[in-house]
C-alpha cells in the first residue's frame, strides 16, 4: 500500500495502493477506495471541527451491506426484512450515535454509478426554526452588510449562498406560506428582522450528477434503517413516515460524460461541509453551487494529495506520527 489514512496509531485507516490510484486517471470511475478515502480527509483534515462533529460519513460498502441479497444463513423466515437488512449493518454505527449528528452522508453505488444521500436532522421529529450561531450560518458565516439585508427583505431570498429572486414572496398572500404547506418559508418581513434564521427539517436529500434517476426505494429503505437504528439505540419505537421524513431530489450541477459520478459525489460532500445548507426548502435548487471545471481538477488533486501525504509517511516512519497534514 501507498499510504493508510488516518495513519497509525489512528484506527479504522484506509489503506490506498498504487492500483486505486489508476483510476484517477481521465475516463476511470473512481473506486470505492478512493471514495472512502477522500470524505474521510475531508471530515478529518477539510472542515471546520464543529461542522465535523456535528456530521457522520458512512462508508461506501454501508448501502451495499444494507440491501444486499439473504444469505443461505440468514433466518429469512421469522425475521423481518427490514431487520434482517438491519442486523447487518447494526454494528457499524456502534461507537457513534447518529441521532444526535445534523448529517448523515451515504456514498451509494447502483449499476457502476455513485449517488450521494444526505440524511438530515434524523433526531429531530418535526421543523425546528430558530436562530443561529455563527457556526452554523450558511452563507460563509459573515454577517450580511445592510445592503444584502434589504435586498433580502426586498424581495430576494438567499439560499444556502445562491441568490434567486423570488417576486410572488413580496405579495400578501404569501406572507404566511409556510402555514399553509409546511415548509420553512420565511416573509421578507421576517427575513428583514432575522436574517439569520435557520430551519432545521428532518429530510432525505438525494444528489445524483445524472438526472434521469429516481430512488424511491432507497428512501424507503433508509427509513426502516433509521427506525430499526432507533429501537436497537433508544429502546422505543418512533415512526420514521415519508411525512416526517421526507425525501426529496435535489437540483445539482451535472456530469457532462459517463465517467465523472464518484468525483461528482466527491464535491457534493465537501461543498456541503464547508458551507452547511440551513434553510430547507425543497427542492433545493443548488444547480449553481460548483462549477464543473472545479469537479474536472479534482482528479489530480486527489493524486496529488495521496502522493503528498505518501511522502509525508514515509517521511516520518519511526518518528511521532501525529503532526497534522498541511
């Protein structure tokens, strides 16, 4: 192997060889290796600790593990499908309690294609809003000056750093929208007075770079996981519906060729670290939250990053082991 990341003495490394490296080169789909690697750099060494903390990335074989066919020794005939699906996946989650993470990240792999699903606020039972702390701002974490404030109470809603103008919001009849449909929408009143007002809503969110594909299923499965995981975890039973929790397609830049899903999936997660979604009206439209020339450098700066870290351990063999990466 090249390089284990995180190094010893860290557990759980994932160890990366000059074979993983290969598909990194233009046209390749990235393996599962190089997946894995990569969000658990950026969970360690990419983002703020509080964003870190407050986050959970599943490894790529947990969907797979999840869904995959009975075997001859599981008791498919008194077990449930849902808890036989379950009981294979129940011990991954043994030292963290995702119940109280904001985001669960599940890289996905269906027919040679990767997908992302971003499981939010799988605690929370229902819409919480409230303001919030510089942490958790979602625009960058500067306060707006008091031209984007009334530009915003004017009329234009920023979303998670995206300004879309939004004309019908300014009318009376949708001054008290988010009444009739339940989501979070905020009145430009509102928005004038408390710019920084989040919304917390227990959802799915599903970002695929392809956009012909639907996934019922995988919310429905993921479900009956977290509702499992929360029987085994808090000892009592809680509902996880399609109303409560609900799934929703998310507007993406897309992939313009057949090969780039996992560096798509790759950019999405860290475009969401470092600038965590607060308002949740879906479906978000993010359409224009990277552009694709940022997703077509990142093939070689993922070698570069394992060939840099390959250096910096060999580097320090036999020596104290713990110094951060720059």
């Amino acid at each position: 192997g090249l390089i284990q990341f995180p190094p010893p003495p860290s557990k759980g490394g994932i160890a990366v060889t000059t074979e993983d490296l290969e598909c990194l080169d233009n046209g390749q789909f990235l393996n599962d290796v190089i997946i894995d690697f990569y969000l658990k750099y950026l969970l360690l060494e990419r983002v703020l600790q509080d964003v870190a903390d407050r986050s959970h990335v599943f490894s790529s074989f947990f969907y797979k593990q999840l869904t995959r066919r009975d075997n001859a020794s599981e008791d498919s005939t008194s077990v449930s499908a849902q808890r036989r699906r379950h009981q294979r996946v129940k011990t991954w989650t043994r030292h963290v309690d995702i119940f109280k993470k904001d985001f669960l990240f599940v890289p996905v792999n269906q027919e040679a294609h990767w997908y992302l699903v971003v499981i939010c606020f799988p605690g929370l039972e229902q819409c919480e809003e409230g303001s919030s702390p510089a942490s958790l701002r979602g625009t960058g974490g500067e306060k707006p000056d008091e031209a984007q404030a009334e530009e915003e109470a004017s009329g234009y809603k920023k979303l998670n750093g995206i300004s879309e103008v939004t004309p019908e919001s300014t009318s009376t009849d949708n001054q008290d929208k988010r009444t009739v449909t339940g989501m979070c929408v905020l009145s430009p009143l509102i928005l004038s007075l408390r710019i920084e007002t989040i919304c917390k809503r227990p959802c799915i969110l599903l970002m695929d770079s392809l956009k012909f594909s639907l996934h019922e299923r995988v919310f429905k499965l993921l479900r009956e996981y977290l509702q499992s995981e929360w029987e085994l975890r808090r000892g009592s039973v809680r509902e996880f519906s399609s109303e409560q929790m609900q799934g929703s397609h998310c507007k993406v830049p897309l992939q313009d060729n057949s090969s780039d899903c996992g560096l798509y999936l790759l950019q999405y997660v860290e475009s969401f670290l470092q600038d965590p979604v607060v308002h949740f009206e879906l479906p978000l439209c993010l359409e224009r939250w990277f552009p694709r020339q940022q997703v077509r450098r990142k093939r070689d700066e993922i070698r570069d990053l394992v060939l840099h870290l390959y250096r910096h351990q060999r580097g320090t063999v036999g020596m104290d082991t713990s110094d951060g990466v720059s």
